[in-house]
C-alpha cells in the first residue's frame, strides 16, 4: 500500500486478526434471544457502557470536521457539538433513570408506554423505519465517505480493499456477537483511537518547521485571532448570530434530545440506574474533554503548517494530510489502526441500532410469532442488507460537516416534543407525528430548491423550521384527543417523572429535587471551563487556563464521587 512499510502492514494486520479472534469468542453467548442481542440482558457496568457510548461518537469522521472546522471559520465553529453537552446532562439527571425503569429494547418502544391509540402504532412503525433506513443510513453513509477520504491520501488505491476487509470484520462481530460484542470491541478501540489522536499531536508539535511546545507557544501567537476564540466576535454578525443559534436552539431541537438512539440503547444495558448515570457521566467527561484534548494541538497545528499544504486543499482532508506527512514507520501504523477501530467502533453500533428497530418495531409487529432464534437471525440478515445500503448512500455525501447539519435540520422541528412527552401528560402521538412531518416537509423543499439551483437555503433559513414544527406539533396537540387515562398513569406510576401530570400524577408526584437542578447546571458548567482551559492552554494562555481547569475538575469531580457513593 501507498507510503506504508512492512511494519505498518503488520501493525494493521495483527489488529484486524486480533478483532476477529475476539469477535468469535464473544460469540458464545450473544444468540440466545434478542434481548440479549440487542440489551445483554441489562448486565453492563457504567464503565464499560460510558466508554462504549464515547467509542461509537469517536467516529472516523470527527477528527476531520472538527479540525477542519478549525481551520475554517475558526474553533468556535464546534459550538454545534459541544451544545449537545446540555442535552447530555439532561440525560444524566433526569432521562437516564427514566429511560432504565422503562427498560426498552429501542428507544422507540416507549411510544408503546407513553402514547396510545391507531396514532401510537403508526407513529412508530414510521419512526422505526425512518431512522433505521434513511436517518441511520445517512450516519453510516457519512462515516464511509470520511474512511474513503482519509485512506485514499494514505494508502491510494487500495482504500477499497482496506474498507471491504474493515467492514467485513465489522459486519462480523456485529452479526454474531450483538451487543456486547461490539461494546466489548468499542472499549479496546476507543483506547487504541485516543492513543493515536495523541501520537499525532505529539509528532506534529515537535516536527521540524514547529520544534517543539516552545516554538509553538511562539508560533501559536501569529495565528489569525478569528481561528483562536471560542466566542466570535460581536461584530460578526453572521458567526455570532450562527453560535447563539447553536447554544440557544440546536441542542433541545435534535433528533435525540431525550437521549434517543444508540445512546438509550446503551443505558438500557446498565446493570443498574447507577451505572446508567455513571455511565453518562463518563462519557461525557471523555467525549467534550479528554478526546478534545490532542485535537485541539492538531488543528492549531496545522494552522502553523498551513503553508505545507496543497493549494485548495478540502479542510477535511487537512488531517490525513497530517497522518501521511508527519508520522514515521510504524507510529503511522499505529495511527492506521486507531482510524479502523474509530471506523468500525461506529459503524457496528450504527448497524446494531437500525437492526434493533428494524427488528423490534417493525418485523415483531408484523410476525408476532417469530421464535427468539429466528429474531435473531432476522437481525443478522438486516444487518447485512444495511451495510450494502450505506455503502451505496455513501457516494452521494461528500462534505461530512454540512451532513451533520443537514440530518440535524429534517428532524429539528421533533426535540421540543422529545422532551416535553416526559414532563407533561397532554402531549400525545399527534405531537410528534405532526412535528416531524412538518420537519421533513420544509427540508425536502429547501433540499429541491438548492438542487435546482432556484435558492441556496442558509443555517438561519433552515432555523425557521423550528418555530413552524413546534407551532404546529402544539397546534395538534390541543386539537386531538390526549392520550388514554390507563396508559398515563401506567407510565407515570412506572417511571415517577417531575413536571406537569394534571390528575394522573397531583397525588403521587415527588417533590422537587433541588439537587438534580443544582447538579444538571453546575456539571455542564464544569466541563465547558474544562473545554475553555484546554483551549487557552493550546493557545499560551496558561495563567488563565490554570484556574479554569482546576474550578472544572473540582465541580466535575465532586458530583461524580457524589453521584458514584450513592447506593
């Protein structure tokens, strides 16, 4: 292969055997039924479950948006990412533990327990079928399209091969070991990933033009300003206006709001609600801080090197540039197989989690009667058919940055709802059905609009979505019918949310836990000093760095010990 050693090749080899042996003996007990293939039968610890959840976002793909981002507009562009830091302490202090007692298979089993009704069925076999195929193939699709780009400027021609023998073994442990075989996996592949992120920086700060973290400190000084700030500048109105957008909007509006996804799907394998929590917490203290850590130095970095670069070079192409140009034999052997196991960490839960509703919402409606074994092997055959069709939605993705916001945006009208079904009891099937229709609706015609070069829609255009989905969804919401007496108070009894449950909750509903409220404002303000300090120290500012980390660490330090005594 292009520019890789014997050693390199080895290196890879020995990882991509090494997954395969262990696939096969994780095997020998994933196939007793789907809860097991799908849930492990509810026996994991928060360790293992955190670090799964960061594996599977620790994507192949983000290295290259986020660094790109760096370069251009700036670093303040991952504002998008980080303001789902607010939803994912949401999650931690109020959903995890909802989400645990309700104990389903997908996330999209609770409509089951929330709503009722010919809309409830409907709305989720739709939902079943909308984000195990065209949502979740968006994902997977974007994922493949980061592999080709990256490996076809490290190893040429041969990206197909090395994608087909990556993808295999994938699609192998995924297939016949479920779930925990690939958590089991996710865990070994986010420390080989991590290690590789911190290789990099590490040879590209002490390359020959950078010399060094004096130098750096130096050169860090010369960069444009605009690259540097975490806040944009006021006067900028378009990128100012785009990050109050991200922190007042994005967040509560996405798809998985509530957690969702592959996310629940995790926290319904806790063994306990505990380790659920924990779990939570871990990963978000890996995903916003410990991974951003190396990235933070690659891309600064390459704004120092900006000059070795091709002309017109794609920005997400700056960090395989980096890989190919700045690691020697070996190291950048080492580097290939925390990019395969970012890649495969991904794409097996991608593929675990659309098979899971694929499965579960829509094949056990249909054939009630399936034996445990033939779910099993329904999920099997499903798996593979979808890794065809990712790989053939692939082609049609070739800026990653603006997929993200893209799948953002065809379902930004249904957050509002997500969150509200857990608060108050009045809002039904209707809501979210509405919601998400009206979603879909809009983006189809700005996607037509553009496609026929008629108008290119903008961030702030695709933001009007918003108030016309929930406008609409509150709209349907109070003409029809709520959802059934028996069934609300079933769930209310079953779950004991807070907030708004009229006569189905006002003789048993808890008192307010002021320590949840305190806990879910003061942790996502310890991890965003944590962000903020890593940022200042990459760029020299150590003297301010120094006491935004500690007050960080000591916030988010004290609620985790707190949360992890507790009994």
């Amino acid at each position: 292969m292009n520019s890789l050693s014997s050693l390199d090749l080895i290196l890879v080899s020995s990882y991509l055997f090494f997954t395969l042996v262990l696939s096969i003996y994780l095997s020998r007990n994933s196939i007793r039924n789907i809860d097991n293939y799908f849930k492990t039968e509810s026996q994991m610890p928060w360790w293992l479950l955190g670090t799964s959840m960061v594996a599977t976002t620790l994507s192949i793909d983000t290295p290259i948006v986020i660094i790109g981002w760096i370069n251009d507009p700036g670093i303040w562009k991952n504002w998008f990412w980080w303001s789902f830091l607010f939803t994912h302490c949401i999650v931690i202090f109020y959903f995890s533990k909802y989400w645990r007692r309700i104990g389903v298979l997908t996330d999209n089993e609770l409509i089951n327990f929330r709503y009722s009704g010919a809309a409830s069925k409907g709305l989720r076999l739709f939902k079943a079928f909308y984000f195990s195929t065209f949502f979740n193939l968006i994902i997977s699709a974007w994922i493949i399209t980061a592999f080709v780009k990256i490996f076809t400027i490290l190893i040429g021609d041969n990206v197909y091969l090395l994608l087909g023998i990556s993808t295999f073994i994938a699609m192998f442990y995924t297939t016949i070991s479920g779930l925990k075989g690939v958590m089991i996996n996710d865990f070994i592949q986010y420390f080989i990933a991590f290690a590789g992120s911190i290789l990099l920086a590490i040879f590209i700060i002490n390359s020959e033009i950078i010399g060094g973290l004096g130098n750096y400190f130096q050169l860090i000084k010369e960069l444009p300003r605009a690259n540097l700030i975490i806040i944009p500048d006021l006067l900028n109105t378009d990128d100012f206006m785009t990050f109050l957008a991200y922190i007042s909007l994005v967040w509560w509006t996405s798809h998985n709001s509530d957690g969702g996804g592959y996310i629940i799907q995790r926290l319904c394998s806790a063994k306990t609600e505990r380790d659920g929590v924990l779990g939570t917490i871990w990963f978000v203290i890996n995903h916003y801080v410990l991974r951003f850590i190396p990235w933070v130095f690659i891309g600064f970095g390459s704004l120092i090197l900006i000059n070795e670069f091709p002309l017109n070079t794609d920005t997400e192409q700056i960090f395989p540039i980096l890989v190919r140009d700045y690691l020697g034999s070996g190291f950048k052997g080492i580097m290939i197989i925390s990019l395969i196991a970012a890649y495969m960490s991904t794409i097996s839960t991608q593929v675990n989690w659309g098979s899971s509703y694929l499965v579960n919402d829509i094949y056990k409606y249909y054939f009630k009667n399936s034996s445990e074994k033939k779910l099993v092997f329904i999920s099997r055959v499903f798996s593979v058919v979808f890794f065809a069709l990712a790989f053939l939605t692939a082609f049609l993705i070739k800026d990653v940055g603006k997929a993200w916001i893209f799948l953002w945006s065809v379902s930004s009208g249904l957050g509002f709802f997500l969150i509200a079904r857990w608060f108050y009891w009045r809002i039904n099937a209707w809501s979210e059905i509405s919601a998400i229709s009206v979603s879909i609706f809009i983006t189809i015609i700005f996607f037509v609009l553009d496609s026929y070069e008629i108008y290119s829609p903008t961030f702030f255009d695709k933001l009007l979505i918003i108030p016309i989905s929930v406008t609409c969804g509150l709209i349907v919401t109070f003409i029809t019918k709520p959802t059934d007496e028996s069934v609300l108070k079933n769930f209310f009894l079953k779950v004991k949310p807070a907030g708004f449950w009229g006569p189905y909750g006002r003789d048993k509903v808890k008192k307010i836990d002021l320590k949840n409220i305190l806990y879910a404002f003061l942790f996502p303000m310890g991890i965003l000093l944590l962000i903020f300090s890593i940022v200042k120290f990459a760029t020299g500012e150590i003297y301010l760095a120094t006491p935004l980390s500690l007050i960080g660490l000591t916030i988010v330090g004290y609620i985790f010990f707190d949360l992890y005594s507790e009994r």
